[in-house]
C-alpha cells in the first residue's frame, strides 16, 4: 500500500501495467457449489483434498450430510486424524481402538467431535431431519478404510477362521463397499 497526495482512487482497480497476473494456485474452494462427491441412498457426500485442490497440501475437507436414520458405516483412517463439527441435527458417534477402549457420544448442532489416526467409527442420525457434519482430516489425501469394504475383500474361509463363524456367514455380509446405509439398509 502507498500514500499519496492526489484523487481518490477509482471503485473499480485500474488493471496493472502487465495485465493481470493471476497466481499459481487458489485459496479459495467452493465445496457446496460443486456436486456431490458421492451420492448413497442415506445421503451425500462433497469431499475436497489436494487431488482436487492443490494448495490444501495437509488437509481435507468433507461435508456429509446425512438423512434421517441413516449411518455412515464403520470405518477407519489410516493417515489422519478427524475433527467433526456438527452444522445441522444429532448424531451419534461410535469409536473404538484396541485393548478394549470404546466411546459413544451423541453430538448435536454446535458441537466437536475428535477421531484419533486408526480408530473406527461410525456417525448415526438421531433425528428427524436430515444432519450436517463438516469434517476435517490432518492430511492432504483422504483415506478410509470401510469394514463393508475389508470384508468384501477377503475369502469366506479367512474370516470363518479369524472370527470364530461359519462362513455360510459372512455370504450375507454385503459383497461391496458400504459407505452410508439408509434407514432400510445397506445400498447406494
């Protein structure tokens, strides 16, 4: 900024000598303006990493809006950590890591919830309507890992042995990855 003697500026800058030079890379990313990430039968999901947004480097963004009823399913990160701010409705976190630890906490508008790098967890609508939760992860590459998936990908007979089950069992567990079940069910 200058200070100098003369008129008052116009309201409208004046285009630079050179033109104008816009930089490299924004900082500016309108989430909502775009469409959903992903589209399920129990909501949506917009999701912003530096895949789509190269200046966010160490972070990522989501908005998931889910309806009533509907349960983004377990699931865990394997590079980051998740902060979740509620916007709209009630939800209820389950999270668990190992040894036996477990937490379930039910979060309504206004309210933070914390998910340590590795844990599981799963978010549930409470309400009536649908609930909006802005999520954040300490990573510039959104990573997840969903049980539905993890099931899908390992034989019958490997999960019979490491659970204890028939494995008649695990031919009813769904044969793709889940990310939100709706009120009725797994589905997309």
């Amino acid at each position: 900024m200058y200070f100098a003697r003369g008129t008052l500026p116009p309201a409208e800058p004046t285009v630079p000598l050179q033109g104008w030079k816009l930089p490299p890379e924004t900082h500016k990313y309108r989430l909502l303006a775009q469409p959903p990430h992903s589209t399920y039968q129990g909501g949506r999901e917009w999701r912003v990493d530096s895949n789509r947004f190269p200046i966010a480097k160490t972070i990522t963004g989501v908005v998931l809006d889910l309806d009533p009823g509907a349960l983004r399913t377990l699931h865990w990160h394997p590079n980051a950590d998740e902060w979740q701010y509620v916007v709209e409705g009630t939800v209820s976190v389950t999270l668990f890591g190992s040894h036996g630890r477990y937490r379930i906490e039910q979060l309504q508008q206004g309210d933070v919830g914390y998910i340590p790098q590795g844990y599981g967890h799963s978010i549930e609508n409470l309400g009536d309507k649908a609930a909006r939760i802005l999520i954040g992860f300490n990573a510039g590459i959104y990573e997840s890992i969903d049980l539905s998936q993890w099931i899908a990908g390992n034989p019958a007979d490997v999960l019979a042995t490491n659970f204890g089950q028939p494995p008649e069992l695990f031919g009813k567990f769904p044969h793709h990855d889940v990310f939100i079940a709706g009120r009725s069910g797994a589905g997309k």
